[in-house]
C-alpha cells in the first residue's frame, strides 16, 4: 500500500464546476505539498500545508493532521486547470518528500 | 520562478552507454535532488545533496551516481543506460530540507 494515496486517478470536469481532489497518508509528515503539472510541462508548487487551510486565487487546500487528510478544491473551474494534481508529504526527520501518484484532471469547455 | 535548468531536455541512447544529466541553479540553494517520474510510480527520489560533495541516496538509487563539486551544478550520471532507466528526470533545489522544493523543466531519457 502506497504511504501516499491519491483519489481519483482520473477526473473530468466541464468548466465552471467545483472540484476536489483527495490525498490521504499513513506516516507522520512534518508538511504536506499540493504540486501541478501540465502535460509536458514542468511542475510546480501550489501549496505547503502543516495545518489549516490555504487559499490562492481560485485554489483551496485544506489538511486535517488527526485524520490525515488533504483536500485540494478549485472553484469555477477552467480548462486551463487541466493538468495533474501531485500531493506529496514531507517526512518529518528527513524532509525528504512522498508522492501520491496524482489527479489527472481534464476540465472541459 | 526558480532559475533551475536542466540539460538536455531530451535524450536518446543505446543501452550500455553513459549519460550525464545535468542540473543548473542560479538560487544558490544549498539542497537540490534528482528525481525519476514514471507512470504507475509517480516521482521518485534517486540521490540528494545537502551541500558541496555533500550527497546522499534515495529510493532508488540503484545504477547511478551523482557529484556535486559547485554549489550551482548537480550532475546525475548514469554509467551504463539500461532500458530500464528510461523515464522522465527532474531536477529540484531548496534552500534548506524544511522548505518547498522548486523544480527543474526536466529531461526525458529514452534508452533503446
């Protein structure tokens, strides 16, 4: 079983609908990362969680460290959100990081 | 964005030969690792350096090798390609192990 859980694997969306993708882990973490990729593209960090909730633009990410669990939303979704939606946790001795094995989300015009 | 380049983006070659990849940051940031990206794994860390000739293994680390003589320069070599080293390699740097990690545009590797 994978320390980092990623659900779904796969999400297709038509523009304007709200979105949630879901990270569950089993370690503990000293933080928790919400990371995008678009198709051939490189990638990027949206969020560094160890508590709470943080928002950008349309983006929300929210953790709750007791039942280990993430939440990535985007709100009034676009087609340029198609991409894929990493979640990796930080071990807390080391730093080093987990990847879940991502979201592949495609939002539909 | 992070000034952090890799070189070359895309490679083909034969198995059996070397290949160095390489990782350029303009951050100054002391840390910077070398990932694998393949379908099915997600990424994967390969080895890590936490300073000048500072480095250390990852997960996989099996069948490479890395040196880190510059602060700005991290090199990932692979002695000698299998075709089971093809994949999609990033690059990542961090100013300290507790911070967010930026990464490179990353380099595909295809070995025949």
């Amino acid at each position: 079983k994978n320390e980092v859980e990623q659900s779904p694997q796969n999400l297709t969306a038509q523009e304007g609908e709200f979105i949630t993708i879901n990270c569950s882990y089993s370690v503990g973490i000293s933080a928790l990362h919400w990371l995008q990729q678009h198709p051939g593209g490189g990638i990027v960090s949206l969020f560094m969680l160890s508590s709470g909730k943080k928002k950008h633009g349309r983006l929300i990410a929210t953790i709750n460290i007791q039942e280990k669990h993430s939440s990535l939303h985007i709100t009034a979704s676009h087609p340029r959100d198609s991409a894929v939606y990493i979640c990796a946790v930080s071990d807390p001795g080391t730093y080093k990081y987990i990847f879940g094995t991502g979201t592949r989300l495609k939002v539909l015009a | 964005d992070a000034g952090i380049t890799q070189s070359p983006r895309h490679k083909v070659t034969e198995t059996g030969t070397p290949v160095t990849l390489r990782c350029h940051q303009t951050e100054n940031h002391r840390y910077m690792y070398w990932y694998r990206q393949d379908p099915g794994h997600g990424l994967r860390l390969i080895h890590y350096s936490y300073g000048v000739k500072d480095t250390d293994k990852g997960e996989v680390s099996d069948g490479y090798s890395v040196s880190r003589s510059k602060t700005e320069d991290f090199l990932l070599t692979l002695e000698s390609a299998t075709s089971s080293q093809t994949s999609v390699y990033f690059c990542a740097i961090s100013r300290q192990g507790t911070d967010e990690q930026y990464f490179g545009p990353g380099t595909r590797l295809t070995v025949t």
